[in-house]
C-alpha cells in the first residue's frame, strides 16, 4: 500500500538541537538545491536564501532572534529566507505568487534536511525591521523566515514547555475541516 513519505510524516518543527555538531557544507547545499528544484509561477524562482553557518551572518541572525527562539541559537545553521514582489508572477484575483513559490520552495528544503537527519525549524519569530536593517535590505524585500538547522541533540536547555512540546503529539485539525469534495470548508 502506498504510504505517505516518511519525511512528511516524521517531520516535526522540534528544538533540541546539537550545537556541538556541525552540518557539513554539502548537507546545506543539497537542501538548498531541493528547494531551487520547487515549481514557481511562471517559474519566476523567487526565492532566496540567506545560509548563515558561520561568522557574521550567523551571529546576526541569531541576534534577532525573539526571546521564544532562544533555542535556535544554538542551531549551527541558520538560514534566512526572502523574496520580493518584482520577482512576483502577479495574476488577477489577488494572485500573487511571490510568497507561494517561496513557500513551496521552503518546504522542499525542511523535507530535504529532514531525509538527512536533521531538525529543520522555520521561525517567524524574529525581529523583521531589525533583521532587515542589519542585513542592508530594501524596504521590498519580504524576509519571510529564519530556519533552525541542526541535527538532535540534548533536550537539557529546553523550556519546561518546550520540553513538553518535544514528545508532544502532533496537532492538526480534523481532515474535513481542511479539505471536502463539495465546497471550500471555509467556516
Ligand atoms: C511560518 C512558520 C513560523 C513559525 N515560527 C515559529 C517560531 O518563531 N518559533 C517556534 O518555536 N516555532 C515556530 N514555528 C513552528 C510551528 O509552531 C510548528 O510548525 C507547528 O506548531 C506545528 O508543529 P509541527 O511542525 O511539529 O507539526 C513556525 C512554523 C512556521 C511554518
């Protein structure tokens, strides 16, 4: 029987990440290869990425990273993604398809970091005017993502909560409320 991909389902967004071990190189770049594989409107390919796993850009990421995030500090890699709306395929109906692709692309490469063994972890939660000064970007460029990139490691600096989090279930809404054969499930 077919099964969903074990990349998929065994995919989680966890934190206790291994600071002492780093990802080589070419694990980085295979994942950022798989998300340059994704399909794009038009194929605009309007993702970038920004691969922080050493020095200065490392350390200003992880700089404005929130409180919350004080996990992913510890990530070896980090890896802001952007995009901006001149390399958008803009389409009637309020298409825009800058962030989709970009999106799309992103989780080509959790899932590809995932296959290698390692926690991938997008974040939202980071200083984005901050970041984006400190990175010199235009007012344009939408940075969307900081990823925490790193293989599991001890769970000993984690939060009580986050502890919990870590071996908690995984929480998703019923099926039906997503998807359905006869209308949008909009409520
Ligand atoms: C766009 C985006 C932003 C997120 N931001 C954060 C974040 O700032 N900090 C954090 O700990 N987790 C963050 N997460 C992880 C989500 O909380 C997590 O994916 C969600 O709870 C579902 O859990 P699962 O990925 O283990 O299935 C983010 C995930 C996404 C996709």
């Amino acid at each position: 029987m077919a099964e969903i991909l074990e990349e998929v389902t065994g995919r989680r967004a966890r934190r206790a990440i291994d600071e002492n071990k780093p990802v080589p190189r070419e694990t980085v770049d295979r994942m950022i290869e798989a998300a340059h594989l994704a399909a794009s409107c038009s194929n605009k390919q309007p993702w970038r990425f920004l691969i922080g796993d050493s020095g200065e850009i490392r350390e200003t990421l992880q700089e404005h990273l929130l409180g919350g995030n004080y996990w992913a500090k510890k990530a070896p890699v980090l890896i802001a993604v952007a995009t901006r709306e001149a390399d958008d395929c803009r389409l009637n109906a309020n298409r825009n398809y800058a962030l989709f692709d970009t999106g799309m692309a992103t989780a080509h490469l959790i899932l590809q970091g995932t296959r290698e063994g390692l926690y991938v972890h997008p974040m939202a939660g980071f200083d984005a005017p901050a970041l984006k000064e400190a990175l010199g970007l235009d007012d344009e460029i939408i940075l969307i993502t900081v990823i925490a990139v790193g293989y599991p490691g001890s769970e000993d600096h984690l939060s009580e909560k986050h502890l919990e989090s870590e071996h908690s279930e995984r929480s998703r809404m019923p099926v039906n409320k997503v998807a359905s054969r006869s209308a949008f499930p909009f409520e």
